[in-house]
C-alpha cells in the first residue's frame, strides 16, 4: 500500500479541495478557512496536499456517477401571465442534479433574489413560486443558478410578462357618412392591453357578426374593418369586439353609425390598397407567417399574391379571406424573398410588396462536455451554434463571465486552457446568442493529479512470444501528471540495445527474441506523488511452420476437391486454422454446402470445396494462429464451366424478314466456346424464342449471323447464347429494339361471318388480324359483299386496324336476305389476299303482330303461370325466335317490369320472385335479332297469400316397438296467409344428403326407427301459399343392431329396449344443428 499523501489527487478548484465528494458534512473550503491562512506556508501547503489526496481517494473509491456538478433537468420557460387571473400564483420551474445536492438561487434581471426578504417569494424543490404577482416588480428575466462544492451554473433566461385588456376609454363613435358603391374604414382604436389580441366586429346586435369576404375584411394587426364597396345592406351600427387571447377577456368598443349620403353612386375606379405588410417583415424559422392585403375599389377588387423573384409561391402557403391573408407555415430560409400583393379590378390595379426576411434563434450543432484533464494537460473546447444572423459567443465559469486573459484563450466558441491546474476545476457555460435568442451548454472540468497505480493496469502475468518474433509488454499505469518509467528483469535493471527499447509510453520492445530473453519482468513508474511496479513473465515458444502446403488446380464445375493444409506446432499451444476465399474469411456455417474443414488432427485444417461452381474460382488461403505467431498459405483454383453471357450484341442491319447481328464472345471458362445460338423476344412473344439463323449451325469462332424468317414490322431485340463442351452458358443481355421493314400483308381474316342487326341493314363481323402480322404501318380492312347468286362485288374500306365490324345500311335492303361477302386486308405497301366466301343474311324485321289469348294464373304466393297463342302466320311479318313475358306489380311503373325470355316455339311459362297477396299486370310480345314486337294487352293476377310463417311448434317424438312416432302443435295462418292445407316431414339419414318427404293433413306421422344412423328431421306446413317456415331441425339417435334383432314385438319390448328406459318415452326435440 502506498502511504496516503502519495496516492491520487482530483481536484475541482482550489479553493474547494475535495468539495462534496466525500460525504453530506462541512465543505472542504469552509475547513481550510477554520484552519486559518495565517500557518507558516510549509504547514499550508501539506495541508493542501493531503486534503487534496484525501478527495482524490474518496473518488476513486466511489461510483462514476456518485459525484459530480449540478447539471440542469429542467429549465425555466418564458410566461405570461394573465392580470386578475383567479390563480394568484406564477411558477417557474427549475429541476437540477447534482452530487452533493446543488444548492439553488434566482436573478431577476441580472440581480440576485433574496427569496427571505420577500414573503412573496418562496422556493419549493427548485422552483421559484411568485404569490400575487405585481407587473411593476415582476416583469423581467429570470435565471436559475444551480451550485454545489464542484462549481455553479446559470439556465436560460425566462421572461416572465403580464397579460391584461382594459376597457375602451370613449362611450359614442361620430357617424360615418358614405356614398353607395365608396371604400370605407371603420378604427378599432383597441384599449391599453398587453398579450395577443384578435378582433371581429358586430353588425348590429349581437351575435350577428361581420362576415368576412371579398368585399369586407377585418385586420387582425390594427382591428379596423374594411369594406371595398359599400352597398345598401351595410348601412347600420358596427361595434369592434377586442379579444385577448391570453386572458381571454373581451371587450366592445363604442358603436359606429354607418349611413348612405343622398348625393349619388360612387362612380368606379381602380383599387387603393389600405391594409398591407410592412416594406420588411423578420420572420422567425419555423414559425407562421402572416401577410395581411385588402384593398377598397368599384368594382370590387380581386387580390392574389406571388413573389416578385419569379419564384412560385411556397406550395405549403395558404390564402384565407378571400386572399386576403397569406398564411406561410413552418417558415424556412427558402421562404424569404420579395413578396407581392396584387389588387386588381376592370379600372386597374395596384401592388402592395414587402421584403420577408428569415431569424433563426441560436440552435446547438456542437455541445461541450465534461473533461477529466490530468494536471498540466492541455484543454480545450468548442461549441457551434448555427443561427441568424450568426451568433455570437462568450463563456462563464462558475456562473461568471471568463476574459481572455493569462493562460485562457478565448476564439470564436473555443475555449483553450494550456496548462491546467488545480484553480481550473469547475462548471464552465458556453453562451451562443443573436439578437432573438440566448442558449447555454454546460460541462464540467474535473482537474485529475495522482500517483502511479496498477491496480487496474497490471502487467500481464504471462506473455508468449516465438523464437525470432517480436514482443511489445504494455506498462500503463493510472498517473497524473505522466511518469517516468524503468525496468527490470528478475532483480537487475534492464538496460537497453539495439533489440531492446522502452517506448514513450512506458512499453518494453524486445525484437529478434532468443530463448534467453524468457523471465520476469517489472516495470517501474514514478512522479511528484509517488512510485508504483508491475511485474510478469516472458514465455519463448519454438515458431510454427506449414509441413504441406495447399497448391493450384484446375477442376470442372461439378467436381470436388480437397486443398491441404498441414503444420508443425508446440503441442503446448493452441491452434487455430481459418480459410480465406479472394480475401473474404469463408464462414463455414453459411457455406456450408459448399465448404467444409477436413483432416481429424489439430496439426492439419484441409478445406473440402464440394460441386464446385464458377463462382468458386480463385485464391484460398489458409491462415494458422497460435498464440505466439500466425502464418499462411496460398493457392489459386481454376473452374473450367460453360461459357459467360456474349457482349454487345448489336443489330447491323433489318429488312423485311432478317436481321444480322454481331457480338463478341464473353469469357470462355476455361473450355473453347463450340457453338453460339440466337434468341429473340417481340411485344407478342412469350418469353424468349430461339430463331432461325444463316448459318444454320453458328461454331465458336462466328461472332455473326443473319436472323431469317422474321415477320415484316415487328419490333424485334435479341440475345446469345454461347456453349462448350461443359455446357450451355448464360444468355447475353439483350440488344437494342429495331423494327423490320414494311410488306404486303399475308394474312387474311378468319371468322367472317355476321347476321343480326337493325332493320335494313347487313352486319358482317370477323376476327381482327393480330398486330404482329399486319406487316406494315396503315393497316386497315377491305370488305365486299354481293347479293347470292350476282356477278358485282360492292366494296369498302375499314381504316381502323382494330374493327371487327362493319354495317352496310339501305332502306332497298331486302330482310333476312342472303349475300356473299370477303374481307380482304391492306397496309402501307399495298393490298393483301381476300378471305374465303361466306353468305350472310341481312338483318330481319322485327315481329309486326302481339301473341293473342294471353292467360295467367296464381299457382303459389310467389309464382304465376302464363300462356299465351303465337300470332296468326298470315298476319304478321318477321321471324320469331321466341316471347318476351313482362310482368309489374301494380303499385309500379310498366318501364320496371320483370322480363322474362322463352326460346322457339313454347307458349307458356312461369313467373317466379313474385310478392303474395299482390295484384299484378303481364304481357306477351314476340322477339327476334332486329327487337322485340307489338305487346299484347295486359292480363291481371293476385297472387295467392302467403304460406304461413310460424312454423310447427311443441314437437316430441315417442318410441314403441318399431317406430317413431313424431306428434306437433297445429300451426294456424294468420288473416294475410294462406289457410294451412297440410304439413311436410322431411328426414334424412345423418350421413346422406337426399331427403324424403312425406305430406300429411294431420300433426303426427309414424316413422320406422332409426338403425346404424341418426334421423335428422325437420317439419313445415304448406298451402296454397307455398310451403311455410321449416322447424328447426330434430336429431333421433340410431337404435343398436343388438337392439333391432331383440325386437319381436310389443310384448317384450318392455325387456330389451333397455336403451330407452321404457316403452313410450315422451322426449321434448332438441335442436340438433
């Protein structure tokens, strides 16, 4: 142990030696003061030190974060007050950390608080309470200053002002006499006030406001109302009603009398311009900007703004009232600039500018911290604050101001103090301010003097080191200021030589080691405070070396291999083999499909490379560690596979069906390229398609080829693959785009055909030809037609490439007659091929007679049948192809009736979704392809009333010999429903789906039992209606075989229907799904 005047010194100041770091008691400074200054100055000075060692001790012993200087939580805010608040109370906040306890204090306006002087003030944890507090005394800025024995800091400034609205000083306002169609201004005048204030203004009595618009405005910057034109409906008393926003108090002024002169209209002319922004307007960053214009004006004016350096209006900008505010958000240095307000109407305009210009309050880039600095080093700081205009900087130590005097150096945000020592200690501020704003940063300068120590730095107990290799033994012991240092090795003192030095930092280099050079070795370190050792050993080891080595291969991709690596070693170390691939260690578990560490003995590491890809080419290294040396081997691994994608595969030249291509070849992979082939995709394609080239056959040493049988005026890329005998490689990236010339067309329409149509006309459709084979630009149609059995074609032309139709109109146009007809096709180069005949009628007449007899009948509440007869053959033109029934119920319009379609020759059918109890109306009338004919007259049918909705209720079913015996309540319809005719039983075996039925006019039905499955049962009535509402469902459970073969008869089934406890069980039904 070393004695305690020689171990470690931590200073904050020197006039607080050892200040708060070691317990709650009296304070180091006020002890030295007990001592009294009047000791002979060797008695003061090793009372220094040895209260300075003490402190030192204590820190070193102690936590990090046990003691420190006060650092700042919380900062006071600015405030404002509302005046006659019912809160009688103002608080500033202020919340600090520190060890000790900081102590803390207030300045208002630059002078201290003396809180015990005023019973107004009080503090609580910090925080500054103001009770009843007075404008005249208060208003101001506040500081919060935090101390404790390491040093003092000051916060931010809080302003802290008084919000307040009088009322107005005068009761009556003159009259203000206007002409029709002039500009008028009515003053606010607010009261004395202080806080933000907003305006509107009453029209009348209250609570009927002025309504903002293009003609009225009233400003929110002086209060007074604008209106351009005034009109016959503003004549009345307008009163200004000033709201503070902080108090919320308001207040109205005196009403204003508004009345019309009787001398005339006010004649137009152009705007004037009364409310506008200032020629420069500070805008803060980050804040909402403003910008009021209004002008009065016959017509009334239009307002618009934009920026006079041509620059668009920022697109977050916003225009209220009509434009008459301009409301710019988060307003960033982008946003400055030449703004313009334009009033304009038909007899000329006006411009209003104004000059934003951008602040910003100071705003930290680069904060100071805390510095533990030995004795007599050098620090320094800088702080950064962007801002602006820039800002400027000043620094405080201890909540006063520092100067750049003696050995401090004050520049532009820095702070250098070149040689510090114990007087430095303390909190140091830096303070960056503009004209809008003052910021701190704060450390903490803790000034470190202590004797040499290894109690955390010990000299390593054992160092291994190879035979010729080097070694560096690290002495770093903990001292301030920095030591001188010696060694030793066993008890001697080590000298040094050409092998061995001591480095600037204390370390010991050997070079060149020799077995001798094993043994202990110390390092001694010593200052002003004392001397301090370390001792450990020196082992020497015999090197390493590789015994077989890993070489070069060539292998196909495919193979596999093994690539040696075998060493000598000391036994007594471990060893470490690791793989490298073209510098990359290879992670053997990620890889592991492919690599994978072979060989059983800790003095080989073989590396197995499994179906070896191209990728797999390279450098492999093998690296061997010990913890005395490490060395490596290398070898390069060739892969033969099939060959890279070709390069620049270029289109030379196109016609109408080839193409010819050249390229050049890619990397071969260590394997002759034998064959190349060429791909080629169109819009049309799917995917990639090898095509026919010239040569047929294109050998690897061919770097051209001629692509044949393309289609005319497609867009064509292409691609090559190249092959060897490994394989076929990568395909090439793909060429430019070219389109191959125009031709005639080749291919003609399929599918013409047509028919249908209106009256007097010939439709004749077929399928479009696909783009890919039109051959050319300007593709269109050619379509001609003939009666049958005539010699002259009539012809016409379809221009769109994409028709699919054509109609020919002519009221001599005989129906339903037939035509011969071709589609031929045409381009830019001329006219293609016709497609084969096909005949094709012209369009039928509609029928020109309604079907006759038409009947209709209610066959359930929700369906009606229909009939009808076709009308006489000698009476009606046009071919029917079947009926059209329509069906509306009474209370709707014929337009939304029901349609319903037979095909050929039936006669009746049946109209279903109908509403019981409901009258409705049907009709009948013919159709074919030209439309549907004359309707008959409408027929009239009820239908029946609905079934009955409550379904069978009370349902239990008995069990006696060899049946069911299922028993319900009687369902009874109601006045609207159809009278109950009967009852469905519907059941089903558990695992079928196909349901029987059985219908009886009575409430029960007798079933055989169940045997091997489940009866699932469900019971519903019916009546005319229709069936009613189903119960829910009843499962019976199976009866066993064993059972069933027990049953003879009634008399003993009292014996052996054990399952059912008793014959002629009565069981309620139970819902089963």
């Amino acid at each position: 142990m070393m004695k305690l005047n020689e171990d470690l010194i931590d200073v904050k100041n020197s006039n607080k030696v050892g200040g708060g770091r070691k317990t709650k008691s009296k304070e180091p400074r006020s002890a030295l003061q007990s001592l009294g200054w009047s000791l002979p100055l060797e008695l003061k000075m090793r009372l220094l030190w040895e209260l300075l060692v003490l402190h030192s001790v204590l820190l070193c012993l102690a936590d990090d974060n046990t003691l420190h200087g006060p650092v700042f939580l919380q900062e006071p805010d600015s405030l404002i007050f509302p005046l006659g608040s019912e809160e009688k109370k103002v608080k500033l906040s202020c919340e600090v950390k520190g060890n000790p306890r900081p102590t803390i204090g207030w300045k208002l306006n630059g002078s201290s608080i003396d809180v015990g002087m005023d019973y107004r003030y009080s503090l609580l944890e910090g925080d500054l309470l103001i009770n009843n507090p007075n404008k005249s005394q208060d208003a101001g800025m506040y500081q919060c200053v935090a101390t404790n024995p390491f040093g003092t800091i000051v916060s931010r400034e809080a302003q802290l002002q008084f919000a307040y609205l009088e009322n107005f000083k005068t009761r009556t306002r003159s009259t203000v006499s206007v002409r029709q169609g002039q500009g008028m201004v009515l003053l606010c005048g607010p009261p004395p006030h202080s806080g933000e204030l907003t305006y509107a203004w009453i029209f009348n009595e209250y609570p009927s406001f002025v309504h903002q618009d293009s003609r009225r405005f009233v400003s929110q910057e002086t209060g007074n109302l604008y209106i351009a034109k005034v009109e016959t409906s503003d004549v009345g008393n307008y009163t200004c009603v000033v709201t503070n926003t902080v108090t919320n108090s308001k207040v109205l002024g005196p009403p204003t009398p508004l009345v019309l002169r009787n001398d005339g209209v006010m004649g137009e002319y152009e705007p004037k311009i009364e409310v506008q922004f200032p020629e420069t307007v500070p805008s803060a960053k980050g804040t909402t900007v403003k910008l009021e214009c209004f002008a009065l004006g016959n017509p009334v004016p239009t307002i618009s703004w934009r920026r006079a350096d041509g620059k668009q209006l920022p697109r977050k900008a916003r225009r209220h009232r009509s434009s008459g505010l301009l409301e710019i958000p988060n307003f960033q240095q982008e946003d400055a600039g030449l703004y313009e307000c334009v009033a304009e109407n038909v007899r000329g305009k006006n411009v209003a500018r104004g000059q934003l210009t951008f602040y910003a309050q100071p705003s930290w880039t680069q904060q100071i911290s805390d510095v533990h600095a030995a004795i007599e080093e050098r620090v320094s700081w800088e702080c950064r604050a962007s801002g602006r205009p820039k800002p400027s900087y000043r620094w405080l130590k201890d909540g006063e101001p520092l100067q750049p005097q003696g050995r401090l150096q004050l520049e532009q945000g820095s702070l250098t103090i070149p040689n510090v020592s114990l007087s430095d200690a303390g909190m140091y501020q830096c303070v960056a301010e503009n004209r809008h704003g003052v910021i701190f940063a704060s450390a903490e300068l803790s000034v470190i003097a202590i004797g040499p120590d290894f109690s955390k730095t010990l000299l390593k107990k054992l160092t291994l080191v190879k035979v010729g290799g080097e070694v560096i033994i690290e002495c770093k012991p903990k001292a301030s200021p920095r030591p001188t240092y010696s060694w030793k090795k066993g008890k001697d003192i080590l000298r040094e030589n050409e092998r061995i030095t001591v480095l600037d930092d204390g370390s010991l280099r050997i070079i060149n080691v020799t077995k001798s050079d094993a043994g202990s070795y110390t390092c001694v370190a010593t200052n002003h405070f004392g001397t301090a050792s370390s001792t450990g050993s020196l082992v020497v080891k015999d090197p390493t070396r590789v015994m077989v080595s890993p070489f070069s291969m060539d292998v196909t991709v495919g193979e596999s291999i093994v690539l040696p690596c075998q060493v000598s070693h000391d036994h007594s170390l471990d060893i470490v083999f690791t793989w490298s691939f073209n510098g990359h260690l290879i992670d053997f578990e990620k890889d592991g499909d492919h690599f994978e560490r072979v060989g059983g003995q800790d003095s080989a590491g073989d590396l197995m490379i499994r179906s070896i890809q191209l990728k797999h080419a390279g450098k492999y290294v093998c690296m061997v560690q010990t913890s005395v040396d490490k060395l490596s081997a290398a070898a390069d691994l060739i892969v033969r596979g099939p060959p890279g994608p070709p390069e620049a595969v270029t289109i030379e030249e196109v016609t109408e069906s080839t193409a010819q291509l050249s390229w050049r070849p890619g990397a071969d992979n260590h394997s002759p390229i034998t064959m190349y082939v060429v791909q080629a995709r169109t819009p049309f394609s799917v995917g990639w398609q090898a095509v026919s080239t010239v040569p047929e056959i294109i050998d690897g040493r061919t770097f051209t080829a001629t692509v044949v049988g393309l289609n005319p005026w497609v867009e064509y890329e292409f691609r090559v693959v190249a092959a060897n005998l490994i394989g076929i490689g990568e395909p090439s990236s793909p060429s430019e785009k070219r389109r191959t010339e125009e031709a005639l067309p080749e291919v003609t329409p399929a599918n013409v055909s047509g028919g249908g149509g209106s009256k007097s006309e010939l439709v004749i459709t077929w399928e479009t030809v696909p783009e890919e084979l039109q051959n050319g630009g300007g593709f269109g149609y050619v379509v001609a037609f003939r009666p049958l059995g005539t010699v002259s074609w009539m012809q016409t032309v379809v221009a769109s490439p994409d028709a699919a139709r054509y109609v020919f109109r002519n009221e001599s146009l005989p129906p339903f007659s037939p035509y011969e007809v071709k589609v031929g096709v045409y381009n830019n180069k001329g006219e293609g091929s016709f497609s084969p005949v096909t005949v094709v009628y012209s369009a039928e007449e509609e029928p020109t007679r309604a079907p006759t007899t038409v009947l209709a009948r209610s066959i359930s509440a929700s369906d009606v049948e229909v009939s009808w007869a076709p009308p006489w053959e000698n009476q009606h033109k046009g071919r029917i192809q079947g009926y059209e029934v329509r069906c509306w119920r009474h209370d709707e319009k014929e337009e939304n009736a029901k349609r319903i379609r037979t095909v050929g020759n039936q006669t009746s059918t049946k109209v279903s979704n109908l509403r019981g109890n409901a009258l409705y109306h049907l009709a009948v009338r013919a159709y074919n392809t030209a439309g549907t004919g004359p309707s008959s007259a409408a027929v009239n049918v009820t239908t029946k009333k609905p079934p009955p909705s409550q379904p069978p209720g009370n349902i239990v079913w008995n069990s006696s010999d060899s049946k069911i015996i299922l028993n319900w309540d009687q369902v009874k319809a109601l006045d609207n429903e159809s009278e109950v005719r009967g009852y469905k039983v519907l059941y089903r075996w558990n695992r079928e789906s196909s349901t029987s039925v059985i219908e009886t006019n009575k409430t029960s039905v007798e079933l055989s039992l169940p045997f091997d499955e489940d009866y699932i049962i469900e019971i519903k009535p019916f009546s005319d209606g229709g069936d009613g509402s189903s119960s829910e469902q009843i499962r019976i459970p199976k009866i066993s075989n064993a059972y069933a073969r027990g049953s003879g008869s009634s008399t003993s089934s009292a014996c052996t229907l054990s399952a059912l406890s008793t014959i002629m069980i009565s069981l309620t039904a139970r819902s089963s799904l």
